[in-house]
C-alpha cells in the first residue's frame, strides 16, 4: 500500500475548498502575524538575539518550520509571492545562521552554548524534524534546495555526533518528531545513513531516562515521553499524546520500510488501545491535562478532555500511515473522524483563532468566575473561545499544514488496486502499474453520502472503495465484494463510472459502557460528523434537556457551517423552586444541534455533546 | 428562640452514642497524637522554638485550642483524667507564654516579631477565637477560669489595640472566626466590650481588602474572603466557606442580641442562597477546589466537589444560630442532613482517619494513575482514602467539637413552646417558664422514624416536633397544629407522651434541574441518610448501572454502618466489544447501596450518588 501523493492529486472543490481558501487567505496569515508579535520571527535576526531584544524559546524554531511547511503547501494549489518571498527570505535567514558544523538552534546558539546536545529535553532535535520536513515540503512544491541542503547538512551533523562518535548526552531526543522526519529525508534523498539515525533513535529510546527526567510533570512517571519501556515492547499508548504519535509515526514509516515485525507489532497494538480505549467520539486523544497526555483506559471526560489540536492531527498521521500498511478501512475511518470533528474544531470558523485544548461540554456560567482549571480549562485555553495565539503555538501551525495537505489522504494504490479512502471532490493522474491512471470523484459529502467516481485506464485492476464505519446501508453501482471495509470492484474496461450512495441519516451514537462518563448517555452523528448542543440555539439550560430514545429529528443544510444543522425531539426537566425533590417532571422540547466543530464561533455559551437518552 | 444548652442535656444511647464513644475513645487520641507528632503540641514549649527544632506556623494555636474544645466537651460526658490533664498542661502552657501585654501567638511571639497585628492574613485574630471558644468550653465543663482568664487577657489587648487606639495595621482579620468567639465571650462575661468589638470586626470587613491581598489565590476576586462587599450589603454565599460561614455565624448572633434588622436580612438571604443554590444533597458546601469555597449557582459536580469537611460544620453552626432565631424546621433539616451526610463521612468508621474534602463521586480506575486534579483530588485528599493527618489539620479537630456537641442541637425553646429539633435518644431538665421542664426521648432513630417523646410540668405550653422534611406521611398520637414545619401539641396535664412515626423508606430524590451535573439523574435517599454506590459491593461497573424509574428496593439493617443498608432494582448496559455503537442493549441488576458517610472504609473503590433513571 502507499498513498497517492498530494503532488498528483487535486482538490476540486467541495467541502474542504472552503476551509483551503480559509487556510490560504487567513490561517496562514493570523499563524505569520503571531509569528511576528511573539517575537518568534524576529529571532531569526541575530542582532536583536544578541541586543537581548529576542530571547527565543528553545522550540521556537519548530514553529517557524511548521509555517513553513504549511505555507509551502498552500503554493502547491495557490500561487502567492508574498507567502514565497517569506518562505525564501526565512530559509535564507536559517542558512545564515547555521553554524559551520552544521549545528542550528536559535536558542542554544545564543545561550547556554556548551549545553548544545546535553540536554535531553531542550527540543532541538524535535526542531530539527520540523525542519527537516518544511525543507522537504518546499523542495517538492519550489525545487527549491537551499533548506533541503541546510537541514541535511544539520542532520549530518547529527548523524555524527549521536550515532558515529555517540558524544551526545543523551541517545534519544526528549520530544519526538524527528525519527519520521529522518525517514522523510532518507525517502527523498535516498540517504540510508537517515534510516539508521532514525531506528537508532526509536531503539534508544528509554535506555537513559531517568524519574528526575521527569520531576517538573508532577511527579508523573516515565509513560510521559514513552520512556516507560523499550519501544518494541511497548503495547498502550501512555503519555504526552503528541509525542507518542509523532514516535509511533516513524515507528510506522521504518516497520513499513524494514518490515520490522517486532515494530509494526508495536504499531498494531497502540492503534487498538487507542481505537478500542483512549480515542473520543470526536477523534480527540489526550484525556488528561496534566500531561497532554493519554489516561487510563476508557477515561474519556468530556468537560476536562484535553484532545490537544495537535494529538488529533499527530493521530491522522499515524493512521494514514497505518492506512499505508494495511488495505483496511479502519484507519481511515479514524482519519475522517478526526478530520470532521476533533482536527476542525481547532480553528474558528473564520479562520482567525484557535483552539489548542478542545474539550467536549462546556458549563459556560459555573465557568467564568472560575478561575482555575477545575472545569477542564487550562492555561492554554482558559476559557473555551479560541485565542489568537498562546504561549505554546504548535497547534495553529500543525492544523495549517494538515489542512494544505488533505489531498495526499484521498486515494492510496496497492499491487492490486486504486483505493478511495476520503469522499472530497478531487483528481489525480499518476503512473501506476505501468499505466497512467487517472481518477477523479465528485460528491457533495457531507452534506450527503452520494459519490460519483470514475477511473481511467484501470482495468484488469480494481477500485476499492471505503465504506464508511458510520454508514448501515449503501447502494454502489457496480457489483463488488467487501473485504476489510473496502468495497472492491474488478474493472473491466478502459474508463469505469461508479457511483455509490451511502446512506447519511442523523443517529444516536453511544460510547463503549465503560466510558464511565457517558454510559447511559448517546451523541449524535450524521454521516462523519459529530453534534453539539450550543446554549444560544437552545432557550432552555441544555444540561436539563433529554433526548428521546425514539430518535426523530429533522435536518437543514447550513451555509454557516457547510454542513446540516439538526433538530432532534426530547424532553427537558420541569423547572422547580426546590433543591431536592422525589420526582420530576419532563415536557417536550426540541434540541438543535449543530455540528462540533462549528462550536463557538457566535457567543460564550454551554456546550454537550452526550445527552441522557429518556 | 434558644437551644437548650448542652450542659442540661444527656444523650442517652442510639445512633450517635456510638459515635460519642469512638470520639472519647479514638477520635480526640487520634488528633492528639498528630498534635505531637507534627510539632504542634511541642510548639507550646519555648525552647524547642527557640533551638530551632520545631517552628510553628501562624495557626497551629487554633488546632491545640479547638483540641482542648473537643476533649472538654467529652468531659462533660465521660470522666477522663488523661484528656483533663493534657487540657490543664496545655492551659499552663498557653498562660506561661502570654505575653505581659496579653498577646499570645506562637509563632509571631519569635518570629516577625514587630509584625504582630500587622499582617492581616496571619491567623492571629482566628487563633484567638478558637482559644475563646476552648477556654468557655473548659469553664463551662470544668468551671476551671485559668484559660478563660487567659483568653480575656488577650482579647483585652485586642479591643484595646483594634478597637480603642486602631493601632493595628488592619481593621478586620483576614480569616474569621473572632467575630462568633467574641460572642460567646460576651455571653459568658457579660462585658460588652467583646459584642462591640465583634460587631466592629463585621463593619468593618471589606473596608481595606485590596486585589493585592488576594494574588496568592491565584487570581481570585475579593469574594474569597468575603471582603467584597461590606457585610450588611452582602446577599449571597461567596468565597472561601467556612470563612463565611464563621463570620455568618458571628453576624447571625449580634443580629439575634441585637435585633438588628440589616444583620438578619443578611442572614436570611445567605442561607436562602445556599440553601437554594448551592448545597449538595450531602449538606457538603463548597463547589471550588481552589478557593475552597462557594462555587457559582448550581454549579455542584460531584466528582470535583470540595466540600470540606469544616464546611460542613460550620453550616451546621451557621443553621443552629438561625434555628435560634425563627422557629422554622428548615434549619434543622439542614443540620439533620449535614450530620448524617457531609459531616459524618469526614471520620473513618475507625474513628482513626479523616477526610478533609468529601467528594460526592469516585471513578477509582481513572485516577490512581493521575496524578494532579484533573478528577477532584486536592493536595489535601490525594485519593478518597481518609486520612490520618494533613498538613492543614483544621477538620479533625472540628469534628470532634461538633461530635462532643450535639446534645445542644436537639431542643429549644421559645415562650410558647419547647421544640424537638433533632430525632436523638435524649433527655434535658431545665427552668422554663418558671417550672423545671424535663423531657425524654427514646427512638432507633434514623433506623426507623418512630419517636416516643415524655414531657413533665410543661402544662399551657406546647410541644413542637419537626416534621422532617424527607418525611412525606406521619402518624403522630396527639392532635395537633403544623406551623413551619413544626407540629406543635398543645400540652394540658402535667405529663404528656407523645409518639409519631415518620414513615421513612427509601426514595428517589432529583436535585433542582438547573444543577447541570445531575439533571436527569436521581440519588437514593432514606430518611435523612444519603446513599452510594461502592464498586465492591457491586461485581459490575457502576457507572453503567441506571436505577429503574419504577422504584423498587429491599431494606436491611446493617450492624457495621449502624444504618439500613439498600438494594434497588435498575438496568446495567450491557458490555460490547466496539469504542461505539448505535444502540445499547440493558439487563436487569441489582445495586446494593450503602450510607454515604461510610464510603471508602474497606478498600479503594469506584463510588456514586447520583444514577441516570430508565
């Protein structure tokens, strides 16, 4: 299995059209400004370092990177010179600065110098892979090579002092990032000396790490840098959830290179515990706060979900990967769960503000005067409205350059077959079995579930169409057999049109019981898309309302949200003056709802998305 | 209104009395071997200050104070030569190191030394109060004057210094407490000067209180410290609750000496408040963790709830003072709910361990491993394991009091009549309307609701019974005339019986909708007693048992909890192997309950109050 990559593919229009023109007009453009305010831009101009004007972060370099990486893939669709004369003008700015060895940390060049690679926490390797990948991202839209030479030249560097003369005092970086990314490098340039670095990475990691590693987490243990265990024995996912996708990534990427077995073991085993135990209806991993991290099994809070941004983006990564791998459905049922919820939520509806925790209910008025994080806020998001920038600005940049990057998540090949794996409207042309196979699909998903595709030159090969985990009934027009969630039809002729119309209705959606949260409770879904209840539709308090088990409702298409808004029946309590009473009584009511992702775009309002079912 | 005080009453047997026998046997050795332990009883001798070996903090006097309180009420009622003579070397001690000018603190008498009365948060002021509420306690048992002396000493120098020249650095304490212990000062003596001083205490509190003083908070308003509104002007629970609890306590007894009718509305509307809005079904007060203190409207979680134990006290001294005001039930079924809820669950069973919060739901798989507060813990209450110390050791202490007290939570009386507040095996003698009045009261109470009362010489009186609000039929065997919910008995001979049976049987019980946590969920309620759910009582998860709307339950009495024990009939959803479905499926359990106040006392396990009704 492999992806069609985005470079061959196009993006026709469409849901997702919306939000690239969003991403292209303004994401891009808020992310560069915040770039600039922080002060993050400007420390690639030494003189304000060495003036004490700047004093960068250790990571700040990875945020520069992402920037890049996003934006190089929005020329890829968009011709924009202001975005390109940047993009030049920063890599210049990042070749400057390298130092002759290679070496480039805007901070440990300035301060702390005799620390460069001592630290195990200080993030330079984890800036390095974002490096790695923006210089990547932009050689393959620009051809353009100065980044690329620059970063190889600092990954040499690397490869030298961890991996040859083993001077480093550490073996394995604190925050993952730059195993996948070496392999990255090693794809493009052919390199094997970048797979080794990457595995030798992957392999040592805990073999250093100590509990003092790990005092300033709160005396959390070693799971929260997946230090807990050799990487090949390891089973759950534990810990800081971004880092440990961004690990299990690479782990992903060289199990498929190597066919390492031990690792894809690793792989299958964290996708199940994640899938079956840690993963929120919207995609959203990370239930606990503290560390960003993952929580025990089936500890899904809904008002303290943490479901970092990035950690739902870092799991389509993981999953596309996996989607590599194995020809089945699964991984991309996950990818288009957090696509539509969990990832999209992480930005406002115009394209400006951001979330970097998104939680799941929201108590608007017990919450205002409530200055701590008891009701799930965090220093990040201290109340639920997006921000337009916060102290750790990973996430404005990451949701950037997934949101420039959706085509290479469309289609996937094997020996046998052209997959289709998201329903967006789009094309591509590639040469694949010796043959130049064109594709190209329309459909008005998710608005409904109707598909139309048709393919070029494909016979004697088969498509393979994903039949989405929500959908109960479908009609495909063309006779073909099921496997693995893929619906394969043997093409005979020269051009084959299918169209496939997936049944899209709203239904009530309920968690594993041991969701100890929300047993009893069920949410609703159209198609890939998770409801809310927003206090501002809803004139009653949406904490007493009900939903009725015998499920109706009624749906509008919404132009705000370019998805349906719906109306499902219930009940809600009876008011009453006193605090406790022996029964209660319950009349009709209507509940709207709206899609998750579109939450809090209008006013601070109360949130649910699990009701109690009556 | 006045209580019948403890000294004319006797509890004689029944729930309780188990109680007072584990307070005399465990509870009050328990503290005072933490008291040692910690140092706080060694900070009474100088020298180990003085070498250093041990420093006291600012209110470690008011843990000793309320100590030498709880072992003089257990005086009163068991002859106990080693609590006596701990209480008179701990007086010796207290009157040694007072100061000539009367001033008694035993860390600012060697430490900031010319800070004394300077700093406003320093618990000078509160340590007081406590020793005044300990030295009227031990005269009264022991008629013993030495610490009572003592007290007057200090708070001589504190009218002089506070109220005469203002030479202090501020006009009102930052914790409070003084303002009720002056009270019963001035009761005791008679001098006005300590009712004067208390009322100027009230006055003037919020009249100095900066932002600034309140940074350490974390940010939070004025309210923490009830400094946001001059107390005449304030209407509803704010900030940290057993702060305002004291000082409600202190302004319910001058408005009650005084009459004055500003002080009583603030009263009134302050319990209306909680009561209405912000007390959980347990009594416990105290939605924030991080003030400690009254959360907004409605705003009870129960996972999350802090509900100190403290708290929990001094609303039951808080409603005592306003059930010695208005002749309404009200008040005493707060009293009744705290004692046999939120107050009791405080004490291990062993009478050896202590909670300081009271969480009102445990989800225990989830938070072994989660080590900050995501889920309610507090530095105070790492797991829901009680206690056998803590660094602040307010709660254990304050229990004990209020377990050596409660003779003078059963009867009071007005002109008219003698009231039967509290349903406690019991008698009183004591000059009334001119007569010596005896009455007795013999009940398995709260086991059964039936109550037999004798009252002698109370002839042209009445008797008043509370009707307890739980109760929803009674038979009771005199005639007679329901007025806020007190059934009065008009009383003709010279003796008079009377026996009622409050039906009492477990039920349902539904919090107002508007509390968004439990809208649509049901507690299970007998009598006054709260039950929950312990997950090692019940073999499935039980967060995903629902109890049936059609309720049905068995009933038995349990020799270990001293209480009936329940099982109710209810559904369990029925597991599956998939993170969601679009249905659930539900089969008969049964869920066996227990008191509240006596979770966590066999291992740690899952526990809840509140169900989803089916």
């Amino acid at each position: 299995m492999s992806k069609i990559e985005a470079k061959y593919t196009n993006i026709t229009g469409g849901f997702w059209d919306r939000y690239r023109k969003l991403n292209r007009e303004k994401i891009i453009y808020a992310i560069k400004k915040v770039n600039e305010e922080t002060g993050r831009r400007g420390a690639l101009d030494i003189e304000k370092i060495k003036s004490g004007e700047i004093t960068p972060h250790k990571y700040w370099d990875s945020d520069l990177a992402k920037w890049i990486e996003a934006a190089s893939y929005i020329l890829k669709y968009h011709k924009d010179e202001i975005l390109e004369k940047e993009i030049d003008d920063m890599v210049d700015l990042f070749c400057k600065n390298q130092d002759e060895s290679g070496y480039f940390n805007s901070y440990f060049q300035h301060f702390e110098t005799d620390m460069q690679f001592k630290k195990r926490r200080s993030h330079e390797l984890y800036c390095l892979g974002h490096m790695i990948e923006a210089a990547v991202a932009y050689y393959e839209v620009s051809g353009k090579d100065k980044f690329l030479n620059m970063v190889k030249k600092y990954a040499d560097l690397v490869y030298k002092v961890f991996y040859v003369e083993k001077s480093a005092a550490f073996k394995a970086p604190g925050h993952e990032e730059i195993e996948q990314a070496l392999y990255k490098l090693y794809k493009l340039t052919g390199d094997k000396k970048y797979l080794e670095l990457s595995l030798y990475f992957i392999d040592h990691r805990a073999s250093e790490a100590t509990e003092a590693d790990y005092m300033w987490y709160g005396g959390v243990n070693l799971k929260y840098g997946q230090d807990h265990l050799p990487v090949r024995e390891q089973r759950t996912a534990e810990g800081h959830s971004v880092r440990a996708m961004y690990l299990y990534m690479g782990v992903a990427d060289i199990a498929k290179e190597t066919g390492d077995k031990e690792l894809l073991e690793v792989c299958d085993s964290i996708f199940k515990d994640i899938y079956n135990k840690k993963m929120y209806i919207t995609g959203g991993i990370g239930a606990y706060n503290h560390v960003e991290g993952f929580g025990t099994p089936y500890f899904l809070p809904n008002r303290t979900a943490y479901c970092e941004t990035c950690a739902a983006i870092s799991l389509v990564m993981f999953c596309q990967r996996m989607g590599n791998i194995y020809p089945k459905s699964i991984y991309h049922d996950v990818i288009e769960r957090v696509l539509y919820n969990g990832f999209l939520t992480g930005v406002s509806l115009d394209g400006e503000r951001f979330f970097y925790q998104n939680v799941l209910e929201w108590d608007s008025e017990a919450c205002y005067s409530n200055p701590t994080m008891d009701d799930g806020r965090t220093p990040q998001t201290p109340v639920p409205e997006r921000q337009k920038e916060f102290s750790v600005l990973c996430c404005p940049a990451n949701l950037s350059r997934l949101m420039g990057r959706l085509e290479e998540y469309i289609y996937s090949a094997n020996e046998e077959a052209v997959f289709v794996n998201q329903y967006i409207p789009s094309n591509f042309e590639k040469e694949l079995f010796g043959k130049k196979i064109a594709v190209e699909m329309t459909t008005s998903f998710p608005k409904n579930g109707e598909i139309k595709i048709t393919a070029k030159n494909l016979k004697g090969k088969k498509l393979a169409i994903r039949i989405p985990q929500w959908c109960k009934n479908y009609t495909i027009s063309e006779k073909g057999e099921l496997q693995d969630g893929f619906y394969y039809i043997s093409v005979d002729g020269d051009e084959i049109t299918v169209t496939a119309n997936f049944e899209m209705k709203p239904s009530l959606v309920f968690c594993n019981p041991k969701v100890r949260e929300n047993a009893g409770k069920a949410a609703v879904m159209m198609g890939p898309v998770v409801y809310c209840a927003e206090g501002i539709d809803n004139e009653e308090n949406i904490f007493s309302q009900l939903i009725d088990k015998d499920f109706s409702y009624e749906v509008e298409f919404s132009d705000y949200y370019n998805v349906n808004v719906l109306t499902v029946n219930g009940k809600k309590i009876k008011e009453t003056e006193t605090p406790f009473s022996n029964s209660v009584e319950y009349e009709k009511t209507k509940i709207k709802l709206i899609p998750y992702f579109g939450f809090a775009n209008r006013e601070l309002t109360d949130m649910r998305i699990f009701f109690n079912i009556i």
